[in-house]
C-alpha cells in the first residue's frame, strides 16, 4: 500500500479518489429518487425541491465525502479520518436521505402495484421490527461497537470488499432508525407521536456518543497492529490519534441531534397545524348544518315539531361541540 503525502490543510479538501462501489450506489440512489419525481411532475403533481436538495446534498453528498474525500484517502494511515467516515455514513448520510423523505415519493411515484407491495413490506413484520424505535436505537449501537471493538474494522482495513461492506452496513443501520421517524408514511407504531420522537431523538443523541466517548478513553489501541504497522513518519502518536477520533465521533454525534431534533419540532408544527386547518373547515360545516336545523322556541318545543331530540353538539364533550355551543 503506498502511503499519502503528509496530511496539511490543503491536501484536507484537495484530495479525493474514486470509489467504484460507492459511487455506483450514488448513482442508483439519486436515479432512482429523480424518477421519482420526474414522474409526479409529469402527473402535474409537486415535490418539494427542498427535500430534493437535502436528498442529494446532505444525503448523496456525505456519501461522496465520506468514500471519496481526503477521510478515505488517509483513512489506512490515519484513525480518526476512518473514524469521521464511519459516523458520517452512520449519522448524517441517513439524516439527509430521510429528510428527502424517500418512502413517501416511492409510494406517491410507483405504480399503483409497486406502491401497494411497497407499503406491505413497510407495515410487515420485519420491517416493523428493525425499525422499532428501541431496537433501531440498539442495532446502531451495536454496529459502531461490533466494528471498533471486534476484528471487523482491522479486517476491513486489509480487504477492501469488506471495507465496501462496512459502509454498507453503517449506513443501513443508521436509516433503520432516522428514515421511519421522519417520513411522513405511518412507519412507526401510533403511540409513536411527534412529542415521542422528539424524546427518542434526544435519547438517541446521548446513545449515539457513547460508541465515541469509549473509543476516546479505551486504553488498548483500536486496530492497533494494523496502524502501528501502516503509520507513517509525518502522523501522531497512534494513541494520541485514537484519541482524536473518539472526540470527533462525539462531537459528531451531538451536531447532529440539533438539526434531527429541530427537524422533528417543524414536522411536529405541520401536523398541528394541518390539523388546526382541518378542525376549522370541519366546525365550519358544522355551523352552516346548526344555522340550518330547526331551533327550539320558549316553551321547549321545535317549530318543526314537538318530539325532537336534542343535537348532538349539546350532548357531546368534544372541542367542535364546545365551540359551536359557544357560537349559539
């Protein structure tokens, strides 16, 4: 293997190589969500182009950085530039990708077939399981610690098609937990409210920074034969990088609970006020049905009738009920 030029500034943002593997999924990524919504344009129907741009910018463009950038140049020399690769795969690939919202372009753009088998298989079984809130949560978990903390990560530094596999896996895993809490499709459970997910998402930043705060303090070098062996003249001390590392993926992982949680709070103030919309347009239809029915006189009775019952906004205890009693 031939070892990169001293890392300086410079060589930071000046050096790139190409990943085939990588780049064909972004390629396969972003032709299909294009079809997507070249497909509702022609239907005369509208894609946010904001999504669009967080698909391909935050989502496919973090791809690209961290698989091709100068992280994946030096990332068989160097700790912590393998380090900020793999949570940026895991953490904010996932984040931009679910904030383009794939799931629901897919079921809006497909046909009527497709979409149907689609949305079986994302109220299935397994796919209910894996992106189960609790166990999202732990399968990204486990994958950052299975990677540091086995012989996966050495291994894949000498193989480079499990190398490809590794950012396959962090990537999946964490889509497995970001992708169903921001869709607008009913992917999670009903319990799973915005409030919850605001609370999940925050839950998730402080688990999230674990794997980080324990390859910062672990006193054993992480691959340590692998980058003794590979370190050059010019790089720090191989703990003292580890070290640097670990405080990356940390602060990482708290940078990117801000946007998820604020992410949340707006999707949470959409709904609420979608909602709002929908109850007024309802109290609405409501009203003009009150103006029209026949009203009582004094003495109790109806001018259209002596039996009738009362209506139903005098006897039910609901937020429409209360305010047409209000308006009367």
């Amino acid at each position: 293997m031939e070892t990169p030029p001293q890392l300086t500034d410079g060589r930071l943002f000046s050096s790139w190589q190409a990943d085939v593997p990588a780049l064909l999924v972004v390629v396969l990524l972003g032709g299909l969500y294009g079809w997507g919504v070249l497909r509702l344009r022609r239907r005369g129907e509208a894609w946010p182009v904001a999504r669009t741009a967080a698909f391909a910018l935050l989502g496919l463009g973090t791809i690209v950085v961290a698989t091709m950038s100068a992280l994946a140049v030096y990332d068989r020399v160097l700790f912590w530039p393998a380090a900020v690769q793999n949570v940026l795969l895991d953490l904010i690939a996932p984040l931009g990708l679910a904030l383009g919202d794939p799931l629901r372009l897919a079921l809006r753009a497909l046909p009527e077939r497709a979409a149907a088998r689609t949305e079986g298989a994302m109220t299935g079984r397994l796919f209910r399981l894996l992106t189960f809130p609790l166990v999202s949560t732990a399968l990204v978990l486990a994958t950052e610690l299975t990677i540091y903390f086995t012989p996966y990560f050495e291994t894949a530094l000498a193989d480079n098609w499990l190398h490809q596999l590794m950012y396959l896996h962090l990537l999946l895993a964490g889509s497995l937990f970001v992708l169903p809490v921001l869709t607008r499709e009913e992917a999670l459970p009903a319990w799973c409210t915005h409030p919850v997910r605001a609370g999940l998402v925050f839950v998730d930043g402080i688990i999230d920074a674990i794997p980080g705060i324990v390859v910062m303090t672990h006193g054993t070098l992480i691959a340590g034969a692998w980058y003794l062996s590979h370190s050059p003249s010019w790089a720090p001390d191989v703990q003292h990088d580890q070290q640097l590392g670990g405080g990356a993926m940390v602060s990482i992982a708290e940078l990117v609970a801000l946007p998820f949680l604020l992410a949340i709070l707006v999707q949470w103030a959409r709904t609420e006020r979608a909602e709002t919309v929908a109850l007024d347009r309802r109290l609405d239809t409501e009203l003009e049905v009150v103006r029209a029915a026949p009203t009582e006189t004094k003495t109790g009775t109806s001018t259209e009738g002596p039996d009738l019952v009362r209506p139903w906004w005098e006897t039910e205890n609901s937020e429409v009920a209360e305010r047409i009693r209000g308006q009367r």
